[in-house]
C-alpha cells in the first residue's frame, strides 16, 4: 500500500522536479516542463481512451476470493495509468539522465508490482502500461533531441570565447 499511494511519492517527485527546475539550466525546466505534458499526455491515453476501450475489468470486481489489500478502484484496469505514467517518468529523465535511468525504472517497477500485488491489476495491466509509458517517453525523447535541444541552443545567451580565439 506504501508504493501504490501516489501521495507518499509527492515530495519526492515535486523535489525532484523543483530541483531539476531551479538548478538544472536550460535543459531541466525544459525537461520538467516536457515531462508534465507527457505524464498528462499518457495518463489521458490510458485513463480516458484505451480503459473505455478495452475494457477489462480489475481482479477485485472479476476473481472472486480475490487478496484484496487496498481499496478497489471503480475504474477499469488495462492498462495500469500508475504502470502507465511512472515508466514513461522513467524512461523520460533516465534518457536524458543516464545514471538515473536504472533507479528510476526499479521505483516504476516497484509502483507497478504493488498494483499486482494488492489484487487492483493483472500482471498483464502493468506490463501493457510499461510498453505505452516506455514508448511514448522515448518519443517524447526524440521529440526533446530534434527540436527542444537545437532551439535551446539556437537561442542560448552570449557564450565566452574561448582563450586564443579573437
């Protein structure tokens, strides 16, 4: 239940972010700003459009005698949005900040196993959201390569000559 509550990740994420804004140049507040409109863009994607569509229910309205540990959400279940929105997290700031690339996908792994775990998604759920999340962070990664980067750089402030040059 401590992994699945969006609410004990709040700090560390808003921290996370306000840092990477505030001390991360160019590229943070462009990458904080990019990973807003993602994680909007997938939870949009999996809540409102492929649930409905889909339709599969959660384990704790179709198994019966199913280990529930949490609160069963009314909402559908494939794909997971926790799945869904923290891997594209994930993978969005691991490839643009490698080192954190492999801690990032373990907490993602980690929210999306408590899903599973607690009886609200079959494992399949979460997988599925791994695939959506991954794939459109990775999109969103070229996207940031072709056009934010050589347009942060195109505009960015007067630059020091190097010593010798004149």
């Amino acid at each position: 239940p401590i992994a699945t509550e969006l609410r004990n990740w709040a700090p560390l994420t808003i921290g996370g972010l306000l840092a990477l804004a505030v001390f991360g140049g160019g590229k943070g507040r462009t990458a904080v700003l990019l990973a807003i409109i993602l994680i909007a863009a997938t939870d949009q994607l999996s809540s409102h459009f492929l649930k409905p569509l889909i339709g599969r229910q959660r384990p704790c309205h179709d198994v019966e005698g199913v280990r529930l540990l949490y609160r069963c959400g009314k909402t559908l279940a494939f794909p997971s949005s926790h799945a869904t929105n923290s891997m594209a997290a994930a993978i969005f700031f691991g490839l643009l900040y490698r080192r954190s690339l492999w801690p990032l996908i373990a907490v993602s792994i980690l929210v999306s196993y408590s899903r599973v775990y607690l009886g609200l998604h079959y494992p399949f759920d979460t997988v599925g959201g791994w695939v959506i999340g991954g794939s459109l962070a990775g999109s969103a990664v070229w996207m940031y390569h072709r056009y934010a980067q050589p347009f942060m750089n195109r505009f960015r402030p007067f630059r020091e000559q190097s010593v010798g040059s004149a």
